[in-house]
C-alpha cells in the first residue's frame, strides 16, 4: 500500500480473494484490493466519490453499503465486477433533502438488515424535518443495478432493528413492535402494533388510580402522562397498553 492510502480506514470486508477499503473522509475513496498474493496486496482499482460508507455488503460483483453523504444516511449500491473500475449504480439518501438524518447502522453493523431472499435491506434511522422528528425503518428494494424504497416503517420511539419474515415487516424499538404486511401495504401503516415498554419518571396513587408520568426526554415529546386502574385487573391491563398522552 502506497502513501497515498495512509489515512483512516473505518471499514474494511474480506470476499474471497479481495478486499474492499473505505477511509474516513468527506470525499469517500473506495479500494479494491487484490490479496490473490498475500505476500504482495495490491490495489486493483478505487472510485472516489462524496461522503462514505460504514457498513460493506459484498453480493458477488456487486456491493451494497450503508454510510454518509451530505449530512444524511446513504445507501449505496456498487458495479465491481472490474475490480479495476469500480463504479457507483445507485444511491438512495435516508430522509428529507436539505435536512439531517443519522443512522445506529452508522456505528453498529447489527443495526442494518439484509435479507437476500426477499432483496430487501431495512435501515433504522432518524430525521430532523421542518414537520418533526421522524423515528423510522426504511425498508429499501435491491435490485441488480438499483435501490428503490419500498416501505417507510415509522415508530414512536427511535427504532432498533427490522426483519422480513414471510409476507411481512417486524420491526423494534425499545418501546414497541410493529408488523406490516408488505404484499399489501407499502404506507407503513401496521397491522399490528404492540407497546413492549415506555419510560416512567415518576408514579404518582391518586385514589383507585396510578398515574405515570414521563419527562419526555426519550420521546423528544414534552411531558407525558399515563393512567392506569389499580382496583380491576382487566382495566388495569387495557390501560396499561394505552399510548401516551402529551400534556401541552
């Protein structure tokens, strides 16, 4: 490796005899590297191109990525069946144009879900927009030469990971589960919505009731408060799964 490659290289994947490189840079070079030599490793090709990339997925002569580009998440679909001439075949940016957006993917391979049988990929990330702050999993199409968004699945609190099982979407967050049914719905309305958990600051009786209240904090919501039976079981269960109410 020449000088020219001494720089921070916060990626790297190994497929067969190659691997693939990404520095840390504004302006993201991209290496492919030939180790068909191990004692001689040499690079075959680079394409440089804005932002970069955090996650690597080698699909043949093809590679998917997940990174930054412009202040947003960005995935990335490569052409490196030239390994002398890598080129970039589509990119699909994460969130509004001209606003923010950030990914755990960015920092936790785990975060990204890939599932070749169904060529989809899901991302969990958030957007700062001028309508609110969206929490989101958007699921994206990988086809042979382009990304397409299929579902955006929209949670109430900042989700974690997603999955395709058969015909349908899951997706978690620390607060909830959500199922969607992605042969008949691409909304991201779900079929099934199941509060897991929620965060309480503060639990306050006030005679046959219990009241929970949360600063907000987690939800970037303002205060919250919840109520709850303490004299009927089966109340106290229904209500237990009510969703939070904002107090302005």
């Amino acid at each position: 490796m020449n000088g020219s490659t001494r720089r921070a290289a916060p990626r790297t994947r190994y497929d067969g005899n190659r691997l693939y490189v990404v520095t840390f840079l504004n302006t993201d070079p991209l290496f492919v590297v030939d180790l068909s030599d191990p004692a001689a490793p040499s690079i075959s090709g680079a394409l440089e191109i804005p932002g970069w990339s955090t996650y690597i997925e080698p699909l043949g002569d093809r590679l998917l990525t997940v990174g930054v580009e412009s202040g947003r998440v960005a995935v990335s679909l490569f052409n490196v069946a030239d390994p002398t001439a890598p080129t970039l075949l589509s990119r699909l940016p994460l969130g509004e144009e001209g606003s923010w957006s950030w990914s755990e993917a960015n920092y936790d391979e785990k975060a990204v879900g890939y599932f070749p049988d169904a060529g989809i990929m899901l991302v969990p990330f958030q957007n700062y927009t001028e309508d609110g702050y969206v929490k989101a999993i958007q699921a994206i199409a990988v086809g042979r030469d382009k990304l397409t968004a299929d579902a955006l699945i929209v949670h109430d609190f900042d989700p974690r990971r997603g999955a395709v099982l058969g015909d349908y979407f899951v997706s978690i967050s620390g607060q909830e589960l959500l199922v969607l049914d992605r042969t008949k719905d691409t909304t991201g309305v779900p079929a099934v919505q199941l509060t897991l958990a929620w965060t309480t600051d503060r639990v306050i009786p006030l005679g046959d009731y219990l009241v929970q209240i949360e600063d907000g904090a987690c939800n970037s919501g303002g205060l919250y408060f919840r109520m709850m039976w303490t004299c009927d079981n089966t109340q106290r269960r229904r209500e237990s799964r009510s969703r939070p109410i904002p107090i302005n």
